[in-house]
C-alpha cells in the first residue's frame, strides 16, 4: 500500500518513519527545503507529558481578555483576529468548564505517557543523538494559590504514571542553583523527573534521514494546491506541476492542514498559536542551568541543551502573522535575564525564532480518518508535537493497518466535533 503525507514536520517524519518500518511504500510532500523548518525548528525542546494539560483551563477567558492591546502578555489575543476566531474562539472558551477539561486533559496525558514510551523505543532502534538530557524539569512558582492548584490537579498525572515532586524555595535552589538570584519571590517549584529535553530539530532531521534510508522518498519544495476527488476518496493530491498518487493519503501540515483540508470540504477546528524563541550560544565553561524550567506566571521555558540555550514560550493568536515584534522578544530576553543574571545573556547574540502551534478546540490533537474514503489527518497537538509524535504515529499506522490501537483512539477522533445541542458550533 502506498501512503502519501504531506508535511515533514516532527508529526509527518514520525508517521512516515513507523509506517515504513510497517511495510507501506511511503512519500512526504513538504513545501519547505527541508524537514522541520516550520513550528518543530526551534521550539522550547521539551518532551513533557506533565504539561499535557490543554491551554484552554477553566478561567482562561481572564488574562485573554485582558491581554488585549498588550504586548508583552504570556497569552496574548490579537485585536486584529478577533473576527475570524468568534466561532472557534466561543467553542475553544466552552471547553475550558471544568469537567470537559478534566476529560480532555486525561486523553492528553494518556496520549503524552504512551507517546514518551514510544519515543524510547524509536531513540532504541535508531540510534538518533540529538542532545537528550533525562533530569526532567522544573517547574517554579510565584503564586501560591497556582501551586497548590498545580499539586491538586497532578493527582490526575499520577493514574498515568507520571511522578512529580513538590519542592520548597530552598530545595528549588539546591536543585538548580542558577535560580538563586529570584530565590525570595519563589514559593516553591514542582519537579517532574520523567521528562526529557533535547533538540527537536536536530531529532528530526536524523529521523528523517533513517526514513529515506529506509526507502521512505521525500519531496521537498513541493507545495500542494488541490485534491482530485472521485466516490467519496482521494485520487491524487496536485502540484503546480505534479499529480501525487497513493492509496492512503495523512495530513500533518500542522497549522497548514486547517486551510489545506478546507480544499476537499475537511473542516478541523484548528488555529494557529504563534509561540517565539531566542537561542543563545553557550561558551564551554560558562555557567549555564542544570536543568530545563518552565516559569509558570509567563508559561515561558528556559531549555539547557548542547551548547545553547534555548528560551521559548508565550502564546499569542495572530493568526498566520510569521512577524518577529521587538517587544514580544524583548520579553523573553527580560525574563531570561531576570531568572539568572549571571548567564550573562546578550540580546545582540540572540537568534530569534517564531512558529505557529496548530491548537484545536479542545486543546486535544486530532488524529485518524475523516469523511473522506482515503484520507486521515494528524494535527493539532498545539504545543506538544515532540511530546506526543512518536504516539500519533503509532496511532495512525494502527488505523491504516485495521489494528487495535494500544490506546483508545476515540477521543482523538475527527467524529468527536460533529454537532451536539449542548455545544456551540
């Protein structure tokens, strides 16, 4: 059987390398030059199940709505945007209630857990070195009524398999401590020894180098523009100049599938969420951190990884917008020298970098078949594509395959959106 996907992003690379090791002929069609070149090129580096909860929490609404005509907010929501989220954005509000919360957040982390055994299994048989680090990572807080929240809600991670640790402000240093300087503002921190950092892009790129070694064909620069349709199933996707044929078609363009899939009358609820990064340089022998952290006031990540320091985080609804503002960066250099001054970060020796997250709805990825014969979609894993690739693609070959998938697939389902009298449309 023949499989054609399009987008070489961490997703589509995951899918086309477990699908070729099932035995499908497979090929990837990506429009840019290069596997992850777009939201998996220089993102925060986190494989991260304890963070699978959706964006969506109850009371999100709050600092969304006054985030407006802020520039430097954590989330941020686009005057601009607004008409076109009303419809998305009131079914995006309608799934933070607390109890479809609490529901999506347990298929993420079932997601997420299974996915991080997935990976170790790939990283087993392909040998990928893309600067992984195990000491999991450190979460900080301010606020003391967000970390007892936090502790609250992680007895949910425990049911499946996540450890957490709750630490004071002097474990918190001790743990790491380039942190010192911000010690007395610290009400404590969560540590989550099971997660992973590394590099994505560096990752993604050898996987998809294995894949072609593999026999998997990749087509670069090579941008679909239609479908050709025939009773109800695909019979080719076309290029400027090509006609793609295959048996089975997968998109995971990300943040691209949603006005892609619109050409074949696939409607998904899926947005983009602008996130940006800078990169520092780090020289060998000066100091650096032990150890990832998320802050959680500003939902931002400083990543130690393999000779740099990637800083990343803030979510931001501006559509399509690939622009880089000086003052949503101004941000993140702020906060990364107001956690540790004495990393010594220049902003002239920062490389800036923005990507957009395909958020869905629900904040839940969705993955499988569509009302389309033939073609299956793999997207909207918002800020957590590394984390959940290796399980979304095991996913998606189970369902080609006819198999019992090793986790329920239904909430992950297209068929989940279809119209219910109590949800708006």
């Amino acid at each position: 059987m023949k499989v054609l996907i399009v987008g070489a992003g961490l997703i589509g690379v995951t899918t086309a390398y477990l699908l070729r090791r099932r035995g499908y002929e497979v090929t990837v069609l990506e429009r840019r030059e290069g596997p992850a070149r777009e939201t998996s090129f220089a993102n925060g580096g986190f494989l991260c199940p304890s963070a699978s909860e959706p964006w969506n929490a109850p009371g999100c609404w709050r600092p969304l709505l006054a985030s407006l005509g802020r520039s430097d907010a954590a989330m941020q929501l686009r005057v601009a945007t607004l008409p076109r989220l009303v419809g998305w954005g009131t079914r995006f509000l309608w799934n933070s209630r607390s109890k479809i919360f609490q529901r999506n957040a347990q298929s993420n982390q079932r997601l997420a857990s299974y996915s991080l055994d997935a990976m170790r299994s790939l990283r087993e048989q392909t040998g990928i070195r893309y600067g992984r680090a195990a000491q999991g990572f450190l979460r900080i807080f301010r606020d003391e009524r967000a970390l007892r929240d936090t502790i609250a809600s992680n007895e949910r991670l425990s049911s499946v398999g996540i450890s957490s640790r709750v630490l004071t402000s002097a474990e918190t240093i001790e743990l790491e401590p380039a942190l010192i300087h911000i010690k007395d503002r610290l009400v404590g921190a969560i540590h989550y020894p099971g997660d992973e950092t590394g590099d994505a892009y560096r990752f993604c790129v050898a996987l998809a180098e294995h894949a072609r070694q593999a026999g998997v064909e990749f087509r670069f620069q090579t941008e679909v523009d239609s479908f050709e349709v025939h009773s109800g199933g695909v019979t080719a996707l076309l290029g400027r100049c090509d006609r793609f044929v295959a048996d089975r078609y997968v998109i995971a363009a990300g943040s691209y599938s949603t006005p892609l899939l619109q050409r074949v009358g696939v409607s998904i609820p899926v947005q983009p969420v602008k996130g940006y990064s800078i990169t520092y340089d780090v020289p060998p022998q000066a100091p650096s951190l032990r150890i990832a952290v998320l802050d959680d006031d500003w939902h931002v990540v400083l990543t130690p990884l393999e000779g740099i320091l990637r800083v990343a985080g803030t979510a931001e609804f501006a559509g399509y917008d690939l622009t880089l503002p000086a003052a949503r960066l101004r941000t993140l250099f702020a906060l990364a020298q107001q956690l540790s001054p004495q990393l010594r970060i220049e902003s002239a020796n920062a490389r800036s970098w923005c990507g957009l997250r395909p958020m869905s709805v629900d904040g839940v990825p969705i993955i499988g078949s569509t009302a389309v014969r033939n073609l299956l979609v793999n997207t909207g894993h918002g800020p957590l594509g590394w984390t959940m690739a290796a399980g979304s693609a095991h996913l998606v070959a189970d369902l080609l395959a006819g198999d019992s998938p090793a986790i329920d697939p239904t909430p992950f389902a297209l068929a989940r959106f279809a119209r219910h009298p109590t949800q708006p449309g």
